[in-house]
C-alpha cells in the first residue's frame, strides 16, 4: 500500500509514521482551506490565509491520528499486535497484524475510531461556540468551526456499512456474530463495499464532465481505493484460512542448493545465481549453516572485483529475520515474508538447515486449497 515513508514518534507505544504521498493531500486541502477562508473572512492578507489553511490542514491530520489510535489501543487490548499507525494520500490507516479474534473485538476496534471523531467534532464545536461567546480572534474561530465541520464528516462517512471503512467493519461484526463464520462475513460487507466503490466512481465521473474537475478525479481516486481495499481484505481472510495450523515443513523444499563459504563471487554468480535464477542461498560448511548471501551484497563490489571475494567475506552470519521452524505456521512464514521483504526463508531445526520454503511455495498452495476446497465461494 504504501511507498517511503518516515517515522515520526511514538504515541502511547504505537509508532506513527508518514508516508510520501501524505505531502500531496496536506498541499491540496491547504489550497481548498486558503479559498474557504478567504470567502468566509473577506480582506485579510493572503499569508493570513495560507498560515490558518495550513495550521487547520495539520490540526486535521493531528485528529486523524488520533482517530486512527483509537482503533489501535483498542484492537491492543483485545490482543492484536499493531505495526502502527501510517497518515498517506487518503488519510491514515492502523496496521493490524491479522484479523480480530472475535466479533465483539471487531465490533469494539471498528467503533473507537468514530466514537473519537464524534468526542472531537463536539470538542470543537463548544470551542467555537465558545470563542463567538467570548470575542476570539475570527480567525481563531474559523479554524475551530471548520475543524469541527470536518471531523463531524470523517464520522458520518466512515460510519457508512461499506467494509473496509469502520461501518462496513461494524457491520461485518454484526455478520460475524450471527453467522459464525468470518469468510462469509467478509464476503458480504466486502460486496457492499466495492458497490459503494462503485457508486463513488460513477458520481466522481458526472461530476467531471460538469466541469468539477479536481472533485470528479478526487471522489473516483477514493472509489478505486476503497474497491481495491474492499477486495484486498477479503482475500486477506481466505489466506489466513487456508495457511493458519499449515506447519511450514508441508511447503518447503528439503533439499535446498547451498553454495559453500569459500566459493568466490565470481563463480557463484555463474553458477548458481543465473542457473537456478534465485537471489538468495544459504550457505553451509560441512552441514553446517554458516549464513545466507543474496545477490544484494554484490551492490557494493565492483563486477571486475568478485573474483577476488568469497561468499564468506559478503554473507550476512545474522540468520534471525531470514530462517524459521519447520513447525512454524505457515501464516507466520509468509507474514514474515511480508514484513522483510523476502520471497525464501531458510527452515531451520538449530543451526542445521532443513529446508527453504518460498513465497511461491505457499501461493500455489494456497491457489490449489481455494480451488478443490471452495473456500472463495
């Protein structure tokens, strides 16, 4: 989902991060502030402008975070890990390690976050009341009004029983609960989803042939952000339900190519990179795993010097991140995967190498148990 991003802080354990294209959305709804502002208080300076649409526009994101820690603390709580918390092109997003374990924890988790944009539009909304009472600078005012107007709409439309917004989420819970099964949970609130995905796409359509340009191209960019979330969570699920309680020793292969210390980067480039077409080997001594080189430690070694270094001398010794039990579930494996970056992990029984499993291992399982077991149904 996303590109680079930067990490920020921690807030209440969590870590908040930023992604590149967060910078687009903050220039744009700055630029929209600057001409509302204008409108609403006529013959002020135009840096006046551009300092109230930017302090509103980062005010904004500030409540976003804390709508997205919300479902956080509480998905924490129900004993879900959290990676963090990311603010990027469509606002922000808490990333869960897997699914809720039951209907209530989805139900609570997806709540939190409009209940605090609820608690914040009223928060705002007294204070503006209250900065009219008082004779607060308008400015001032403007900024707590128009705060409380846009977290009063991040509410009501998340509250929309489209999955993956939160509505969509409590309606899953409620689907989850009733029926029992997750998968058919998911099946249902994701339709409704991609519909909602649909209708956005087809508004943002006619609004751009009626000459609303930014509008037309900004609700269909939505639509196609939630029609591929809609599809991504439910795929989610059927992966977790074919691979949960798969022992990783079902999928790899126990006879993996190892490539031996001493060999010079030269040799191993000819004969086994470009034979068997991988970018990872472990490598071992007398049956002895000593560590495991990727075609990434050739990055920093010119072509002409590689047959003057070993594998010995590149080789990362550090096996933690890249090896996993052969009674390792397999959804550990391929979360693993997803996190590191690496498309082969190296099974590992102590420091003896039993096996290599791969991301296309798991892919064609997976692929196989959807078909003969119809789980996608």
């Amino acid at each position: 989902m996303f590109g680079k991003r930067w990490r920020l802080f921690r807030l209440l354990g969590i870590p908040i991060s930023l992604d590149a294209s967060w910078l687009i959305i903050l220039a744009l709804i700055s630029w929209s502030l600057v001409n509302v502002f204008r409108a609403e208080i006529p013959g002020r300076p135009a840096s006046e402008y551009w300092i109230m649409g930017v302090v509103t526009a980062l005010a904004f994101f500030a409540c976003i975070v804390l709508h997205e820690l919300g479902h956080a603390v509480v998905a924490r709580s129900g004993g879900m890990p959290i990676r963090g918390i990311t603010l990027f092109l469509f606002g922000g997003v808490a990333e869960l390690e897997g699914e809720p374990l039951s209907a209530g924890t989805e139900f609570r988790m997806a709540i939190a976050g409009p209940v605090v944009s609820a608690v914040l539009a009223l928060l705002f909304w007294g204070l503006a009341r209250l900065g009219m009472a008082q004779a607060w600078a308008v400015q001032s005012v403007g900024v707590l009004r128009y705060l409380a107007w846009i977290n009063a709409t991040v509410l009501v439309f998340n509250l929309i029983p489209a999955f993956p917004l939160d509505g969509g989420r409590v309606l899953r819970s409620i689907l989850w609960g009733a029926s029992g099964n997750l998968r058919r949970a998911t099946r249902w609130a994701a339709g409704i989803g991609q519909g909602f995905a649909w209708l956005l796409i087809a508004f943002g359509i006619i609004q751009f042939f009626a000459d609303n340009f930014i509008g037309g191209i900004w609700l269909g960019l939505i639509g196609l952000f939630l029609k591929h979330a809609a599809e991504s969570g439910y795929q989610q699920v059927l992966i977790r339900e074919a691979l949960q309680g798969e022992p990783v020793r079902r999928f790899m292969n126990p006879q993996p190519v190892v490539v031996p210390p001493s060999l010079d980067l030269r040799h191993w480039v000819d004969d086994y990179v470009y034979r068997y077409h991988r970018k990872l080997f472990p490598v071992a001594s007398n049956g002895h795993l000593e560590g495991v080189i990727s075609t990434q430690a050739l990055a920093q070694i010119p072509r002409e010097q590689w047959p003057l270094h070993t594998i010995a001398e590149v080789m990362r010794r550090d096996l933690g991140p890249a090896s996993i039990s052969p009674d390792a579930d397999a959804l550990d494996a391929l979360s693993r995967m997803q996190r590191t970056g690496m498309s082969r992990l190296l099974v590992t029984d102590g420091d003896q190498l039993v096996g290599i499993v791969s991301l296309k291992d798991l892919l064609r399982f997976l692929n196989q148990k959807i078909e003969l077991e119809g789980l996608a149904e």
